[in-house]
C-alpha cells in the first residue's frame, strides 16, 4: 500500500500540534497583533500564509479589515478556512490557492510574510522589493526571515538541507540593510528564542514521531522515519546557527 492508497485516516498526522507554522510563541505572536492592528488596517495580505492563524488574530483584534491569505497547499488553506468559519472571521478572509509570483493581490495595508519570501521569488532582494510593492503607502509589512547567527562550518551545512550554502542566508545587519534598501525603514527588530525554535521543531514533528513509534510495521513506516530522522538531523545541525528575524517594516515614501 502506498501513500496513494492508503485509507486517510490511517496516514501520518500532519503538524497538528501546530499553531504557527514557524518558531513563534503566543507572548511574541500577541505583541505584533497588537502592534499591527495600532495602524488600524483595512486589508491584510498573507504571502504564503498556510493556514493563516497571524492573519486571523490580526482580522479579529481589527473588526473592519479584510484579509487574503495565497499559497498553495491546499491542506494548510482548507485548514484556514476551517478556523475563519469557527471564529466567525469566513465573511471578511480568503484563502486563494495560488503563487504568488508577481501577484496582483496588493497594495495592501498589512503584508505578512513569515518564513515565505520564497514564494515571491529564488532570491531575497527581488522579494523584498515585491513586498514594496505589495503594501500600501503608510502600512507595514511583518517579514519573518531566515539568518546566520554566527558564519556555518562546511561540517555543518553538510548536516543541513541538500544544497547549503553559507550564502542561503544573510548575517541579521545585513538583512536588514537590504530591507532598507528596498524601501523600508525597521519599526521593529526581532529574532526568535531557542524555546520559540525548539518548541516548534519539537512540534513540527511530534504526532508524527508518536504515530510512527505505534505503527512501525506500516506501509509508510519506512518513509516516515526516513523523513523524520533526516528532519531532526538537520535541526539538530543548523540549531543555534541559523535564526529567524521578525522585521517590521514600515514602506518608505515614494
């Protein structure tokens, strides 16, 4: 049996444990809502935006806005939309199963984009002057963005992803002198804790690892524990090297 076939409820749950999609904790995750909502927006875009929890608490401490999540797995967006019904929040938000390469979906007054400049583009600076683009004159954009904490060794990008490279990041100065130079002035400079990064790498795979260790026998047994331990491996190398930045933006005047 393969993952094609096999019954769906008996495959291996999927990041069920959850909230945000990225090492983020209530405490930070309540202090840009309310941040955020200060400028009072009427619409919020959410660039890659999974199921969309930032934008949703951001929609609910802000009664008038309205708001667009794009990305393109289907699941994650369901999952949204499911949580937009359940907070009475379906009426005033999008879930749009679409890239977002050269999107027409802005100006926008909010633009999230947390661990997902990506889906704009291969390179960070044609992305950052998308996100210009993307927001209205006097809004913000909320940039979640990876960084080297210290320089890799060669030992350690090994460990990591396929293809690392010490260039796949930027030191967190220079991140945000690129973001400068696209056209932002920074409200606001963040980075994720080690609990925020192990809270969610720990979650990011939790019901999985408990699901795997009851079912070792399954069809997609090997797989699973193939993907879960090259996973680990690589957060366990990259742990306390690379780090994610919380960039508030505000859009210079054009």
């Amino acid at each position: 049996m393969t993952s094609a076939t096999a019954p769906q409820d008996d495959l291996p749950p999927r990041l069920t444990r959850l909230t945000f999609h990225g090492p983020l904790s209530e405490a930070r995750a309540t202090a840009m809502v309310r941040r955020l909502a200060g400028s009072q927006p009427g619409s919020v875009l959410d660039i890659g935006c999974g199921w969309g929890e930032l934008m949703l608490r951001l929609l609910a401490a802000v009664p008038q806005a309205h708001g667009v999540g794009v990305d393109v797995n289907a699941a994650d967006l369901e999952r949204g939309r499911r949580a937009a019904g359940a907070r009475g929040l379906a009426g005033r938000v999008e879930f749009a199963e679409e890239s977002a390469v050269g999107t027409g979906r802005g100006p926008a007054d909010v633009v999230l984009c947390l661990g997902a400049s990506q889906a704009l583009g291969d390179d960070l600076v044609p992305a950052l002057r998308e996100l210009r683009r993307l927001v209205a004159d006097g809004g913000r954009v909320l940039l979640g963005e990876g960084f080297w904490q210290r320089t890799p060794t060669e030992a350690e990008l090994a460990g990591m992803w396929p293809g690392a490279s010490a260039t796949d990041h930027h030191d967190l100065a220079a991140l945000t002198d690129l973001a400068v130079a696209a056209g932002f002035r920074p409200e606001w400079i963040e980075t994720a804790s080690m609990e925020e990064w192990e809270e969610f790498e720990s979650a990011y795979q939790a019901d999985t690892e408990v699901w795997l260790a009851a079912n070792p026998g399954h069809p997609l047994a090997t797989e699973t524990r193939a993907r879960l331990d090259s996973h680990r491996s690589a957060w366990l190398t990259y742990r306390g090297v690379l780090g994610l930045a919380y960039l508030t933006l505000v859009p210079t005047a054009r």
